[in-house]
DNA sequence: CTTTTGACTGAGT
DNA sequence: AACTCAGCCAAAA
C-alpha cells in the first residue's frame, strides 16, 4: 500500500508518543510544518496503515476529548488501553493534558 | 476538475 | 459543561 508524504509524516511524529502519554491533533500538526492541517492529520490517523507501530489512541483531541469513532470498541477500547499505560481520566472521558501531554523535542 | 467529508480547533452562546 | 458556527487541510467520490 502506497502513502501519502503527508501521512507519512503524521506517522513519523505519532510514533514518537512514548507510553503513557498523549499529543493532540494540533500539536502533531504543527510538528509537521503545516499548523493548520490538524483536520487531515485526523483523517491520515483515522487510516492508519500501521495500527500496532503507530499509536494512534495516544492522541487526542485539544481539550483531551478521545477520538469517539475510534477503531475497535470506540472511545471506551482506547481509554481502556491508555488507562493500561497509566493514564487516568477524569469523568468526562478527558485526559488531564496539564500532566499527560507529551513534549515533542 | 468540482464537491463532499471527517478520528479537528477555537471562539461565542 | 454542552452546542453552534465558521475556518482550514488532505483524501475520496
């Protein structure tokens, strides 16, 4: 399968999310250089040709909302796994993004 | 080529 | 905290 140069780069920074923490859309969008592209980092994510190498369910949205149409089992699969990596949620389903956002350098 | 769509965001109500 | 509205982007139809 063939992908885009676009899609190629969400995934080079998504992958850098290490266990345990999370990113937003935007911030992947600025990583790679386009700031304004957060709505088709979403999209690139929501293909995500490498499901177990990039770990798509570590990103979030900017007010630490999970992805509601995620993959398998919705927001309740991928809180359940971030939960596994010891992120705790509040009871709105957000994820404290003070303490979990990760820090791309 | 034009239009629609979507795992988004930010400001305003 | 919940909803609406408008703006931006890439991919698919």
């Amino acid at each position: 399968m063939k992908i885009s140069l676009f899609a190629e780069q969400v995934y080079r920074v998504t992958r850098q999310i290490p266990r345990g923490k999370v990113a937003t859309y935007s911030q992947i969008a600025r990583l790679i250089d386009n700031p304004k592209s957060y709505r088709a980092v979403g999209n690139a994510l929501h293909k995500n040709p490498f499901a177990p190498q990039v770990p798509c369910h570590r990103v979030v949205s900017a007010k630490g909302d999970l992805a509601i149409k995620f993959g398998a089992g919705g927001k309740i699969e991928q809180q359940k796994r971030l939960g596994k990596e010891g992120i705790i949620f509040k009871k709105e389903g957000k994820v404290n993004l003070t303490k979990y956002q990760f820090e791309f350098k």
